[in-house]
C-alpha cells in the first residue's frame, strides 16, 4: 500500500477525482474494518536433503501443451421450454447442448465445445457472435439416462410434467451468452508458480473437458471420477449396494508441469435389476412378503426405474396405498356405444395389467405397486414389472460390515494397480479427444519417476532405560516394559451379558499387565447385568449397571473395565462412556472378549495405560529433550478435525476436535476439547468464543491453560497446528479465520503474548499413490517426497510414515500454509516423521501424525455420546429437527467431561 500511496501524492493528486464517485467509496468503508492483509500460503524455502534417495514412481502422468497462444472463451447457457419457463431439470441438458452442436454446426463455425451439464460451456476461440440463440426438439425425454450429476435427489418438478406423455417429442430454446475469455497463457503461469482466477479457470475447462469426454461414454460422473456401466466393475457389499470401480482423472500443476492424475476410485451404486431383489437385499428379508414398506418407500424414493415390457424410464415418486389386487384407478376406454363417447371406468391395477394388457404377473398382487407419477396424479406399476436402471448412486452410510466388505474388494496390490492406471489409460484414449488436441495438449504413457527418500525411523525409549530403533515402521512389547507404566487399582470389570470367562481374563490381564511393568491390583467385583435388562434400551441398561456399582462399591472407582456383547457397533458403547466420562470421571475400557489371545490384552494394556495418564513409549529426542526447535522453547502441538454425518444425514451435527500436547518437551502426551457445530460445516467455529469482557468459552483457552498448568507455569512461544481434512479452496479459510481465533484467544488471555505459528494441512483423500520401480512391494515406511509432483510454489510434501501391508499405501499430502519459526525443510519433515512414532494406541508408525488421529477418535466417541441422544425417549433433545418457526434447530450441545478425566487421553 505504502507504495501506492507515495506515488499517489508526489505526481498524480489530480487524476483521481473523476474515478471515485463509482466505486472507491465502498473501498474506504471495507479498509478499516480490514484491519491487517490476508494471510497467503507460504512458498516453498527449500528442499529437504535428509535420508537415502531411491528412484519412486507416482501416478501423475505428464502433459505437453503445444499452443499457449489462444483462448478459452467462456458463456453461459441458458434452457427455456417452448412456453419460455426456464429448465431446472439437471440430466437433460447435455442431451440439449448435443442436439445443438448436431443440428447448427455451421452457425458454431464448426467449433467442439466443453459443457458442463449445467449454465458453463467453453470454446477454444470464439463462438461467431457473442450471444446465440437455439430451438431443437428432443423425441421422449423421460430417460435421463445416467447423468452422475442428477444425483436420484435433484427435484426434477418440470420433467416429471411430461411423464404422462412419454412419446411426445419437447421443444426447448437454448441461449449461449459470452461471459469471459481466458488466456491459455494461465496455464504456463500457473506452473512458474502464479496462481490466478483464470490459471485455476484455465485448468477447470481442461477438467470439464474430461468430464465430458467421460459423459460422452455414457459414465457416471462424480466430481472429477468416471464410472462405467460393466458388470465387471461392481462388487456387492450386502444391503443392495454395489461398490463400483471407476477411475479418477484430473489435471494437477506441479514443479514438473502439467501433469494428469489418474488413480482408481470407486462409488457406491444401487443394486441393478429388479426393485424386489434389490429391497429384499437391502432388508436382508428372506421374500417380498415380509418386507417393511414404508421403510422401502424411503428408500426407493426418487430412483430411476425401467418398466416392461415397453422399457420404458421413470423415477419413482412413492408406492400405492394398497396392494396391487386392491389399488384402483380410472381407465378411460372409447364407449361401446356408436358415438364413441370416451367412458370411464374404476379398475384395479392387477386387473388392468393382466386382463387389459395381458401381461402375466406371478407375485406382485398382494404387494404396493411403484407409481411414477404426480402426487395428484399418480402413475402405477406392479412392483415385478420394474428394474432399477444401472449407475445410480447410494449415498446413506454404510454400515460396519459393508465398510469391510468394500474395503477388502476394492484394494489392489501397487502392481495390480499400476496395471489398471496403464489400461485406464488406454481405455480413455484421450489422444483422440478432439478438444484436448485442438489445445495443443498430449499425454504421455508413463509413470512420472521422481525422487523419493526414506528417512531414518526416530529412536525409541522404552522401560528399564533401553532405546531401540523400529525396524520397517514396526515394534512390539516382547520382552520390554513401558516407559511410564500406570497402577490400575480400585478397579472393576462390568460385564453387559457377554459371554466369557471373566476370572481367566482378569488372571491374563494381571499377567500380563506385570510383564510390561503395569501394577494389576485384584478387581474389587464383577457386575454382571441381570437377565431382565438384557432388552433393555441402550441408556437403561447403563443406569441399572451404574445403580448396581454405586451399591456395591464402597467409593468412586478409578477405573472400570466394560465388557460388550458384540465387537463392532454396541449400542451400549456411547451411552456408556457419557456416562463414565461426562457424569462420574471414571476412566473406562470396553472390550468384546470374543477372539481373546495375549497380542489383544497387551494392546487392550496400551490403551488402559495411556488413559490412566502413563506413556507406552516415547521419542529418545523428547527425553533428552533435543527435537530441533521444539525442545528450544515451549512448543504446543495441536491437532485438529472437524467430523461430519453421512453425506445422506443432512441433520446431525458436525463435531469440532482440538486436540493439544501437555507436559512439554513431551510430544506424546494430548488431551482434548471437544464441541458440536452446525452440520456440514468445515471451519471449526468455537476456537475462541467470547461470553463477556473476561469471559472466553472458547476451546483454545482451556487447552493453552492446561499447557500452562502442566508445562511448569510457561505459556508456549509456539503453537504447531496441524489441521485435517480440509481441501485446497479452503487454505486461506483456515490461514485467516481459523488462525485469527486461535491468536484472539492467546491476545486474551494475555494482550503482551504473541507466540509463533506454524501451520500445516495434512490431507489423505487426495489420488497421488506412489511405487516402486520393478517391485511388487509397498514404499518403504519413511519415503518422503517434495519435489517434481509437488506444487510449483507452495511449501508441500508427501510422506508415507507407515508400512503398507495390503493394498496400495496412500501417501499422507502435507502442505505447510505458515512457519514463523523458520524450520528448515529438513527440521519441519523429520518432526511430522517423528511425530508418527508416538501414537500411543498402536506399535506401529502409523500414516498421519499423532494429533490428528487423536483429534479423529476424540470427535468420533463423542459422535457416539450424540447418537442416542436424538433416538432416545428419555432425553430432552433440543436438536430435534427445524425450530417451529422455520429456522435452523439449535445444535445441541455436548456435555462437558468430567474435571477428572478432562486431562486425559480418554480417546486412546
């Protein structure tokens, strides 16, 4: 500004004053508020040099751009019906935009275009004039075929209209207006490290341009993933949901060029084929006749269905009231009579269908018919004649066992999936892409080789003074003692109907809790529930247990042991940890004693230690303290995740973690602080929350208090965040919203306290996978890499800390947005490598640092606290749905942890 300024009064005093009365003002309003400029990621200082170099291949693929000299030119689309209302229908319009490059070639000059689906459309040069308008007609448009963006949700009111007339052919007017011109010229800047609007414009056309080449095929697309309809590519995962295998294809700017990302993705589709196979599937009912109705009408609602025997397309509106015998509707029929009256008459569907149409129908009579139609008028078929249309999207969460299902269909071995990334390649064939060539733009067939190296594992320290270093990202307690072993006393088991033999467990606990220097005392009982709670409600079955202890022991335990009936999913799980942590501090350990060896009781023996406030293991350099920076002056290492419901619950409340290091020079040790936001929201809003002049209920203050306290009385000169899950667009969120809370709530605590910052992203649902030249396995635990398909400016680098065992390891994609302490690259990439190495639940390096799995787990049980929440009658749920006057529901609140276990690692 400075600049600026001084020019403006040496020589320029009198131009100004025409310019101003248009616009400057509002410019002078904003300046105040705007007290400071906005953060920008910071750039690239240097490379790292650390640790043994080694030849990695990565999916990114590079591209060559001949021309640099030309154009996009953008315009807008505008479709009408014939009668003038706008189209608000997604799936018809590349249909509408293909019957327009069909019919006026000649008024296009010839020209292919990218289309969007929706309002954008891109050339390369112009169109002949700056505003074309169109009228074509479509023959029957009831089929959008699978058009991944009309998700089975969009509310399609005007097509629904015609389904009445499903043979008439429609009329529509299309208006192609100018909007912008971007120079191809974007491109090359963006890769010399200029960002602009229009290099990210420049590179979303050359995406578009990809979408369409895919849409063309007849895929479904997701955002930037292609999904063929092939039989081949679907694997069931149970409920009538298919995983499908499709491939992800983006182009990415890197210090290397341009290159073109293609990895193997998948999504998650309806079963195909008859609606009664894929309801009884999703059900698990054993015919049609015993299944629950209104929870199909639920489901089916809006899914695209194909009727015989005319293979006709529709999407389903409801089911009828009655059965199929039962359901009657008016047929209009020409009279008998010679005057050809048109006559009316009440029949049943079954009837019309069998008798009328005479079509065969073997089970459907006693079941609801689908309709298709309107509210007022519907449009019903027996449920036999209908099958659900290929590609469409299931976006409900999935459940445990479907999860793993997925998971284990869907991985690859790195050479099985290079293999697929070469075919996918091929199978695309986007050389013949006539916009790709007209840009000037090839892509070549072979895997980007970059340079890769792999750190050294940190040593670690364990019980009786020995260090050892983990060898392949790996360790075990075999013969070792903890570092800082806890006393579990005034203990005991609670045991909800799970079957097993408590005394032998308790008996290998003791044993096994001695070995590793853990002090077992005898419990002081065994709850077992009694048999008539056993179909109880989740929350009374924890009261009656809870009223059962406070009985029988004589104080508060300290710790209790808790014993489910089931691994996955227990429904006592949330209400059980609430009340321990949220009503009592008590720490608690649950457990499902089905598969019950030693290697589980050890791990159950890590987590029960980190809990009670012990360490299993720590870094040799937080010791001695001599972590670079870090252990200079007191450091503060948060981690932070916000997490969300399933894209399908648009209701449930997003949850805020914040999780932070106590007890510095320590880097293994965090507690956290926990709260509810509106749903699907990103930005973690409770950071510093002021309540009054002296009063900040916000989730920083009480974490810097607790460093404080558990830090000798020092407050930290710096504070590391780490952030999770947030993508590129929302950086500068985070670097300026975010950041600004965390510093109000230090400059409140203490207006004279400015500690440094340090920010850094780490993002895992990105495409970039890395291999091995010439070897079937993973890369090795500890291969970083910052250079080549990293960003051509922003300080960024990928690191696989952990070792793959199945499938193909997904790097974890850090991006360092801030550094006032001046790390050197080498210094910044060994503490994310170390701070790996301290996640105290596992002995394994795991694949993102510590903080962030913690801030995960923490949001996750407390999600579970939520979830009976809602569902419960006992609860006063403020949350529930909408308030009555329309506006948005209050989020409701978490309760707080209990002061005793507030410290704690009651995540682990």
């Amino acid at each position: 500004m400075s600049g600026e300024d001084n020019n403006g009064a040496s020589d320029a005093l009198p131009p100004p004053p025409p310019v101003p009365p248009d616009f400057t003002p509002s410019k002078v309003e904003a300046e105040p508020v705007k007290k400071k400029s906005n953060r920008l990621p910071m750039a690239r200082r240097n490379l790292g040099t650390k640790g043994q170099r080694v030849p990695i291949l990565t999916n990114h693929f590079k591209v060559n751009v001949a021309k640099v000299d030309g154009h996009f030119f953008h315009y807008s689309v505008a479709l009408f019906y014939e009668d003038g209302r706008p189209v608000d229908g997604k799936g018809i319009g590349r249909k509408v935009l293909d019957r327009v490059h069909e019919t006026y070639d000649t008024e296009l000059a010839g020209k292919d275009f990218a289309y969007d689906g929706e309002k954008s459309l891109f050339t390369i040069g112009a169109l002949p004039r700056n505003k074309l308008e169109f009228t074509i007609v479509l023959e029957d448009v009831t089929s959008n075929r699978n058009n991944g963006n009309c998700s089975p949700g969009s509310p399609n009111e005007s097509d629904k209209k015609r389904i009445r007339r499903p043979y008439h052919s429609k009329t529509y007017k299309v208006e192609i207006s100018f909007a912008a011109k971007i120079p191809m010229q974007a491109i090359a800047n963006a890769l010399r490290g200029q960002e602009s609007e229009n290099s990210q414009e420049a590179l979303r056309v050359l995406d578009i341009i990809l979408r369409q080449h895919a849409a063309k095929q007849g895929c479904l697309l997701v955002r930037q993933s292609f999904f063929h309809n092939d039989p081949k590519n679907f694997a069931d995962v149970g409920g009538g949901v298919l995983g499908c295998r499709g491939f992800h294809s983006s182009f990415r700017t890197a210090q290397d060029g341009l290159s073109l990302n293609i990895d193997v993705s998948t999504t998650m589709i309806i079963q195909p084929g008859p609606v009664v196979d894929f309801l009884i599937a999703n059900q698990n009912a054993k015919d049609p006749f015993s299944l629950d109705w209104a929870k199909a009408k639920r489901m089916l609602k809006n899914l695209r269905v194909k009727t015989s025997p005319t293979n006709q397309e529709y999407k389903i509106t409801g089911l009828s009231e009655k059965s199929c015998r039962e359901q009657l509707f008016t047929l209009k029929q020409k009279g008998k009579d010679n005057d050809g009256e048109v006559q009316t008459v009440e029949v049943t569907v079954y009837d019309y269908f069998v008798n009328h149409r005479n079509i065969d129908l073997r089970y459907s009579a006693e079941l609801p018919c689908i309709n298709v139609g309107k509210p007022k008028r519907p449009t019903y078929f027996p449920i036999e004649l209908c099958s659900l249309v290929s590609l469409q999207r299931y976006t409900k969460a999935l459940s445990t066992f479907q999860r793993a299902s997925l998971v284990e269909k869907s991985r690859q071995k790195p050479q099985e999936r290079m293999q697929v990334l070469s075919n996918a390649l091929k199978i695309n064939n986007y050389d013949a892409e006539p916009l790709l060539r007209s840009c000037g733009i090839s892509i070549s067939s072979n895997f980007t080789q970059v340079e890769g190296r792999i750190l050294p594992a940190p040593k670690l320290k364990v019980g009786n003074g020995e260090d050892f270093f983990p060898r392949n990202g790996r360790w075990n307690f075999n013969n070792k003692r903890l570092v800082d072993p806890s006393k579990i006393e005034r203990w005991a088991v609670v045991n909800f109907s799970a079957r097993c033999d408590i005394r032998g467990l308790v008996r290998d606990l003791i044993k096994c809790g001695e070995m590793k220097g853990i002090t077992v005392e005898a419990p002081f009982d065994v709850f077992e529930e009694s048999p008539q709670f056993r179909r109880a409600p989740p929350l009374v079955r924890v009261d009656k247990m809870f009223e059962e202890v406070q009985s029988k022991l004589p104080g508060a335990p300290k710790f209790l042991l808790c014993l489910l009936p089931e691994r996955k999913n227990c429904d006592i799980y949330g209400p059980w940890k609430r009340k321990n942590l949220a009503e009592y501090g008590i720490v608690t350990q649950c457990m499902a004693p089905t598969r019950v060896n030693d290697q589980y009781i050890t791990n159950c023996l890590l987590k029960i230690n980190a809990k009670l406030g012990g360490l299993n293991s720590m870094l040799t350099v937080e010791h001695s303290p001599s972590l670079p920076m870090v252990s200079k002056a007191p450091t503060i290492i948060l981690g932070m995740d916000v997490s969300h419901g399933s894209p399908g619950q648009t209701d449930v409340p997003s949850i805020a973690a914040v999780v932070s290091s106590r007890q510095w020079p320590s880097i293994s040790r965090y507690r956290a602080s926990v709260r509810t936001q509106s749903a699907k929201v990103e930005m973690i809003d409770n950071l510093f929350k002021r309540v009054s002049d002296t009063e900040d209920e916000g989730i920083m203050r009480e974490l810097l208090l607790d460093f404080y306290v558990s830090s000798g009385k020092r407050k930290p000169d710096q504070i590391i965040i780490f952030r999770d899950g947030v993508s590129e667009s929302q950086f500068n969120q985070v670097l300026n919203i975010e950041l600004d809370q965390i510093i109000e709530a230090c400059k409140f605590l203490d207006e004279k306290w400015s500690p440094k910052f340090v920010v850094i992203i780490a993002q895992k649902n990105h495409h970039t996978k890395f291999f091995q030249p010439g070897s079937p396995d993973n890369v090795p635990p500890g291969t970083i890499i910052d250079n080549k398909v990293c960003h051509p400016r922003n300080n960024d680098f990928y690191l696989c800390a952990h070792a793959g065992m199945i499938g193909t390891t997904r790097p974890t994609h850090y991006h360092v947005l801030l550094d006032e302490v001046g790390f050197s690259a080498d210094e910044l990439q060994e503490l994310v490598h170390s701070l790996s190495y301290v996640y105290q639940r596992s002995t394994t390096a795991i694949s993102v640092v510590a903080p962030i799995c913690y801030a995960h787990l923490a949001a996750t049980q407390l999600g579970q606290w939520m979830k009976f929440e809602g569902s419960s009658d006992t609860s006063s749920n403020p949350g529930g749905g909408g308030s009555k006057n329309g506006g948005p529901a209050p989020v409701p609140q978490l309760p707080k942890l209990e002061e005793k276990v507030s410290s704690s690692m009651f995540f682990c």
